[in-house]
C-alpha cells in the first residue's frame, strides 16, 4: 500500500486508558475522519439507505449502529497477529447522503462517492445500508482494478432478474453486475447460500451467470478448511472484493436484519472463513444489511462492527 500510513505515523483513536470506549468521537473504533488525516490506506464510508429491501426496512440505521458496535475494538487482534490502526491509517469518511425516494439516484451517487474516494484512499470498506449499493460500489472498484472476483457471504444469491419489474433492488447487485462486466465470473463465488428459494430455476440460472457457491449445508457437513480452500482455489490471484451481508450469520447471532434465515453461519464460523482468506488481494468490501430496529442487545451491530475489524486486519497483514 502506498497510503498515508507509508508516510506518516497513523493517526488513531483516543487512548481508551485516558478516554473510555463508550466515550469519545462517533466515527468507526473512535478512528479519526477522513478531513483530519492527508490520506487514508483504508476509509470507511457509511452507506445510510434501504429503499432496496423486499422485507424488513431499517438498514438505513445500519452504520450509525456498526459505528456503536465498534466502540468496543481494540487495537491489537491476537488471531491474525496484527494492530490494523497502527500498521494502517484508517479514517471515517462518513455517511454518503443518499437520496430515499429515487434509488437511481442513490445507486449514482454511492458511485460517485466512492470513486472520489478511491482519489483519496487505497481501499475503501463500507458499512450499509442495503445490499442494493454493491452495484455502485463495484462499479468503482472496476474502474480502479478491472473485472474483480467477488466473494458474496450471504444466505441469498441476489443475482434475480427484477423485483416487482424494479432493476435496482437489494436482491438484483449482482445479476446487473455480471451485466455490466464488473465481475470475472469464473472467479467469484457465493458462500452462506441456504433456505427457500422462488424455484430450482434460482440455482440455474445463478450458475448459467458462472457464479459457484459454498452453501451453509456444505460448511456444516465438511467444515471451514474446506469451505476456504474452495474460495482460495476459485478467487486464485485476482483482485478481490467481498460482499458481506449480516444475514449471513444465523439470526441467532444476528436478529437485526432485514431478512433473516434459520440455519445460517456463527459468528466464529466466518471469522474463520475470512482468516483462511489471508494474503489475497482483497481490494475493497461491504458490510451490509444491519437492520438495529430488530437487533437486541447489539448482537448484530457487534458482529457486523467485528468483520469490519477482520477486514481491515486482512489488509494490514498485506500491507507488510
């Protein structure tokens, strides 16, 4: 990476021994916003917007929500053996603001916001929102890196067609993704599928696209070792980009969502899926789909906040 933080001791939050976690600045980890530091190897841009969703609303209240969450991270991650703020710089680009009522318009001016930020930081992690804003956000990584394999955590393939005629939906990103030629289809795959679909004609016309999956089913039955060197071998040495909805997670461990399905991943389970996905080049992620009105207790703000966490500690291992 070649970011503020090849050049300039990173910038990072309060010390939380002298300003506790539950207190000071609400941007992501307490981080510093975009506007305090030259420039960012990472920036973390909120998304408030779920004019997309088929079922429950409530997205829009994601990222203030993850924001919350992540108040209690901290600087050091034991797993990955990494300190992300103090190998990276990472800042709070804030919220996009996005217009409710038009989603052609939001869908343009999410594009428009994060190639200005790709301008301004090397990778860009966003917090949703509805999966809807995948579409934009691919688009300018495409711009920046050219066709990208996408690894899709999610218990939905959202490749259909339409949704009430609707093209722009959170159940369509990727089907007008493989339209547009953002992807390199024989490269990506979903990974989380399960549950009740329209028809068995979902799955054909899904891998008809070239998407592979890695179901919730084939995870329980064979394990995460096996579930990570099938992304591993699928992805190979391409640019990658991850697409992470919450619901991915089993609602027990994330309720506050807008479509919540039985038999999904733990929380655990997927932080071993992205370990398993160290020193590939993960150049851009979403972290979508926290709906707080259904969460309790935080438990899908804490999660979505803590993937948030692991992906930034995947960057700072390939910033090394």
């Amino acid at each position: 990476m070649n970011g503020g933080g090849a050049m300039h001791e990173p910038l990072g939050p309060p010390d939380a021994s002298a300003v506790p976690r539950f207190a000071g600045p609400a941007t992501f980890a307490r981080l510093p916003r975009l506007d305090q530091v030259p420039r960012a190897d990472v920036a973390v841009l909120g998304i408030p917007f779920d004019s997309g969703v088929s079922y429950r609303p409530g997205a829009r209240f994601g990222p203030e929500a993850v924001r919350a969450g992540s108040k209690l991270l901290r600087p050091y991650h034991p797993a990955l053996d990494v300190a992300p703020w103090s190998r990276l710089q990472v800042a709070d680009a804030g919220d996009a603001g996005v217009n409710p009522f038009d989603i052609e318009e939001a869908v343009r001016t999410v594009h428009n916001e994060a190639t200005e930020l790709y301008t301004r930081a090397e990778h860009l992690v966003t917090i949703g929102g509805d999966h809807t804003i995948a579409l934009p956000l691919l688009r300018a990584a495409h711009a920046r890196y050219g066709p990208v394999a996408l690894v899709h955590f999610d218990a939905h393939l959202d490749t259909w067609d339409t949704y009430f005629g609707a093209r722009y939906t959170h159940g369509t990103p990727f089907r007008r993704a493989s339209e547009e030629g953002l992807l390199a289809l024989e490269r990506s795959a979903h990974v989380g599928i399960r549950n009740s679909l329209y028809g068995a004609r979902d799955l054909v016309a899904d891998r008809e696209l070239g998407f592979a999956a890695v179901s919730t089913l084939d995870i329980a039955r064979r394990g995460v070792d096996e579930a990570v060197d099938r992304v591993r071998e699928r992805v190979g040495d391409l640019p990658i980009y991850l697409s992470i909805d919450i619901d991915v997670l089993d609602p027990v461990h994330a309720p506050g969502t807008g479509t919540p399905e039985p038999g999904g991943l733990t929380t655990r389970e997927l932080q071993m899926i992205l370990h398993g996905l160290v020193d590939l080049e993960i150049v851009g992620a979403d972290v979508v789909e926290v709906s707080p009105a259904y969460d309790h207790a935080q438990l899908t703000a804490l999660a979505a906040a803590n993937v948030v966490y692991e992906l930034l500690g995947l960057f700072a291992l390939r910033a090394r």
